[in-house]
C-alpha cells in the first residue's frame, strides 16, 4: 500500500502547490500587480489555465452562477486538501 500512497502523495502536492501559484497570480493580476501584455506573465497565466482547467469546468458545471465570484479553483482546492490530508491517509491504515 505504501508503493501507491507515496506517488499518490506526490502527486497531490504538486497540484497543492501548482494551485497556491495559480490563486497568487490571479490576485497579483487582478490588483494590477502583474500586467497581461508582458509576455512571461501571459505565458505562465495560460499555462497555468490549461493546467487546471480540466479540474475547474467539471466543478463549475456543478456550482451555480456566481457570476463575479469564481468558486470552482476555492471547492477544487478544498477536495484537494480533504484527499490528501485526510481521505489518503485514512485509506492507507485500512
């Protein structure tokens, strides 16, 4: 069971962490921080859409119109968190 836990593991923590740096780019760009028409911002912001948008659209199908507010990256983060903190860990002590 540890040989499936600990990529498993991994795995989750790269997305922890590709999701912490898609929030702060995203409010970094909303309060003008970062400008769009720089070229490696626009590349590390697309990048970091395509990555994640696989996980939002299916959340976002679900959630209702919150027009303004974008809720699917805060309840992806919070599924995130909840499977491996504690859903992984409890599977593995069975």
């Amino acid at each position: 069971m540890m040989a499936i836990y600990g990529p498993l593991r991994l795995i989750l923590d790269v997305a922890f962490f590709i999701m912490i740096v898609h929030i702060v780019f995203s409010w970094l760009i909303s309060f003008q921080i970062l400008n769009l028409r720089q070229p490696i911002v626009t590349q590390i912001w697309l990048g970091l859409n395509k990555l994640l948008e696989p996980i939002y659209t299916p959340i976002r199908n679900i959630l209702p119109d919150t027009r303004p507010l974008d809720l699917a990256p805060l309840v992806a983060f919070v599924i995130l968190i909840s499977l491996r903190d504690y859903i992984l860990p409890e599977l593995l002590l069975r």
